[in-house]
C-alpha cells in the first residue's frame, strides 16, 4: 500500500516554502474570522451552498451552511412540506445569536424520534462596524425545502459507511452517487474526509460546497463523523467545529464535554457507536512538536463507552455496530500497533506510523466484548479486508477501501441494513461497480459475555 503517495496537503506545500510562507500561511488562518469587517459592498448571493445535515440523533439535528458575508442565520423547521407550521431557529446558543461570513451553523432540538422534518436555511446579511453601530442590510432564503428524519428506535434501520476520501473528487462523486440511489437513514464519514487543511476555506470546501455536482449530498441524508488522523492535522482542522459542529451538549455530561465526535444512536435495531483514534504516531513522537494529547483522549473515551453501551435505548438494540477510523485489529505481525515507544520506529515493523491501534482495543475492547458488539467498521489502512470474529473477539471488523481508482486499494461504501430480522452489510465496490461481499449477522445475544 503507498498509503501516502497520493496526498498532497497544504502542509508540504507550507514546508517547501520555507518558515517565512508558514508565518504568511498562519497570519491568513488568523484574518479569517471576519470581525471588525463591513459587509456594505458584498454583492451576490448570500447563502452559497446547499445545507449539509450533521449529527444525526433522536431528538436533535446539527444544519449547517456556507455564506459569502457575515450573516444571523437561521432555519425554518417542521413537520408540514408547506413549512406552514415552521418554527424559526436562529444559530448560536443561549444569550446571543453567532454571527460568521463563512459558515452558519444551527442546532434543532427537542425533536421528536423517527419523525420527517421539513426545512428552509435562511439567514440575515449584518453590517457590522462595532458592538453598538450594526445593522441589517437585507435577508436572504433559500427557496429550497428540504426535509431530514431523526434517529429512533422506530427509524429505518439502514446506514452506509465511507472512508479515506482525501478530496479525491472522483471517488467521492462515485461514492455519493451510490448513497444516493441506495438512500439511507444516515452515513457514517469514518474518517480522513482531509489531507492537511490549514485555512476554513478548504474545510468548506470538502464538506460544504464540495467540488462536484452534487452539492446537495448531505441535505436530507444526515452525516456522522468519525475524525481521522488527517482531520486534526492543520491549523484549521485543530478547530474543525467551526465547519462540522460538535455534538449537542445535552447528549455528553459535563465530564464528557470533550468528547465532542463519540456518538451513540439507535436507529431501528441498529445501535450505532462512533469512536474517535485520534492520531496515528504517538504523543512522545517528535514530528508534530508534542502538539497531540491523543492517549488522555482515548482513555477518557473508556467511561464515556461504558456508559453509553448501558443506556436503555443501546442496550436493547438487536444489533450493536461500532465506528473507528484507525482499526482494532491486525494480524499481519509487520503492520505498526501504534504502541511502539517513544516514536513508533521499531525494524520490525515497516511502517513509522501505527496501522492498528492496540492501545484502542485494550481500552475499549473489553466493553465492546461484554456488549456483543457483532461488528466494528474501521479504515486507515486504504485497502478493503474482513476479519472474522474469533474465540476472544465477538466482532467482525471490516476495514473500508482507499480512495484510488485501481485495483486492490479501490473506494468503497459499506452499506447496512435489517431486512427480516438479520442485519445484511453489502461492501460495494466503487472501482467496477460491483459488489463485492456480502455478511450476515444475527441478533446479538442477550446477557453479558465473557
């Protein structure tokens, strides 16, 4: 696998240049926020992409959406397709609207399980000079009615799953074409959507209004993320929250606030966990300067899964499905465990980079093993594998497919769905077209396991 031929990040083309071009790159990331700036002369449309539904839940939904000058958004919601009964939901929280020239991010909350949804992005163009000289220069909304249904026990138990797109246009565009004609509940983006972002514009531009035809990807099929190694790499990634917003506060306690990428949703029979494994070299390794904290993130990720796979609604599920970027599993006895201290060089291994993440399975896996977990969707590794579950492991792991257009390190998408009762995953492969396996899986046993 040349797992890292093919990208090419805005971090080499920083490095190249020398220090005084970085210093140039990190003063533009600083210019971008949009404050103290008079929006008098923007022309245009002021809400430039279509909305992009995020955090898929039971009871709330994360909408964003990009905007060419410093806009108050909003959405209309509801359940009528007239939006005639629509509540107006303004972004930001309590006490104050969030104001931005880039991307609108909105919360609905208080909504109701497995119930359709209808609505309208829209969104006020600010004029603002100071805190007490703004002013409203017009407003703006989408003609555009979209609508979204939310998680549930009483949802429609099918979801798909990819991985490793690295902006490769043309694999997202196969993939994204193939989600939309198999039209699931929701989609898992299981990490490495980046390569090296550096600036809030090339975020937007993977997740927001991305470069192909359909712009509307994520506009009535909902998105859960599962962050990659390359999702933390770059200034902007390190504040990826600005475009892909947290989870809802209401859904961590105040000892997991940051834990802000863990989700667990039920969606028909399905229980769905997502897990964050952060980045792939060690927090002793030198090459990042020490900036990552990845093994304190890990470890707080325990309690937060112990609790999540004890709540009613998880607990109860038929089947419990689990979501990781960085696999659990290996048994090629040269592929790097991520472990190897203090800066994951070791001759017997071949790679500098962990391939698996052992440290992972031994903090969570015990949890996942008492909970039944039947299978666990991982990535990273850019090349599509099954590994059958064993005598000391309940799940099966399937590793998802890289994003070249060649034979063995093809793209795929996972797709997951209870048809009469058993949980049928069909792998599609995005290179002939075909299918490529098919499993079967029962519903998980009741009790604890060993």
């Amino acid at each position: 696998m040349k797992r890292r031929t093919f990208i090419k990040g805005t971090a080499l083309m920083v490095a190249a240049a020398g220090a005084s071009n970085a210093l140039k790159a990190a003063e533009t990331i600083g210019n971008q926020t949009g404050s103290g700036s008079s929006n008098e002369e923007s022309d245009g449309k002021l809400i430039i992409s279509d909305p992009m539904l995020q955090n898929y839940a039971e009871t709330s939904m994360g909408i964003s959406f990009g905007v060419s000058a410093l806009t108050n958004g909003y959405v209309l919601v509801g359940e009528q397709p007239d939006l005639s009964d629509a509540v107006k939901v303004k972004s930001g929280g309590f006490k104050m609207t969030e104001i931005s020239d880039k991307v609108v991010q909105v919360r609905l909350t208080g909504l109701k399980p497995a119930t359709k949804y209808y609505y309208r992005t829209g969104g006020d163009r600010i004029n603002y000079i100071a805190g007490n000289k703004i002013k409203i220069l017009g407003n703006e909304e989408d003609p555009k009615i979209h609508s979204f249904t939310t998680a549930g026990k009483a949802a429609k138990a099918h979801f798909c799953v990819i991985n490793d797109t690295h902006v490769h246009w043309d694999a997202i565009g196969r993939a994204w074409d193939k989600i939309a004609a198999i039209s699931p509940s929701c989609v898992v983006w299981n990490g490495d959507a980046s390569n090296v972002e550096e600036t809030i514009e090339k975020q937007i531009r993977i997740f927001i209004k991305p470069d192909i035809d359909r712009k509307d990807y994520a506009s009535e099929i909902p998105y859960l993320f599962c962050p990659g190694n390359h999702d933390d790499r770059g200034m902007a990634n390190r504040h990826l929250e600005k475009v892909w917003m947290f989870r809802q506060p209401e859904e961590r306690s105040s000892r997991d606030w940051d834990l802000g990428r863990n989700f667990a949703v039920r969606m028909g029979d399905i229980a769905m966990i997502g897990l964050d494994t952060a980045e792939d070299k060690l927090d002793t390794n030198p090459r990042y300067a020490f900036l990552f904290k990845s093994e304190p993130y890990r470890e707080a990720q325990v309690a937060w899964l112990e609790d999540a796979l004890k709540q009613k609604e998880i607990a109860s599920a038929p089947y419990l499905v689990a979501f990781c970027h960085i696999p659990l599993f290996d048994d090629d006895p040269t592929h790097n465990p991520g472990d190897i201290a203090p800066a994951d060089t070791d001759p017997r291994y071949k790679h500098t980079f962990a391939l698996w993440q052992r440290t992972c399975a031994k903090l969570w896996g015990p949890a996942l093993q008492k909970a039944g977990c039947q299978l666990l969707i991982t990535a990273h590794q850019h090349k599509y594998r099954y590994d059958a579950p064993t005598a000391d492991r309940c799940w099966a792991q399937i590793v998802g497919g890289g994003p070249e257009l060649k034979e063995e390190v093809y793209p795929t998408v996972i797709e997951g769905e209870v048809v009469d009762g058993a949980l049928k995953v069909t792998v599609h492969n995005l290179l002939n077209g075909e299918v490529q396996d098919t499993f079967t899986f029962k519903p998980r046993k009741k009790g604890k396991r060993k």
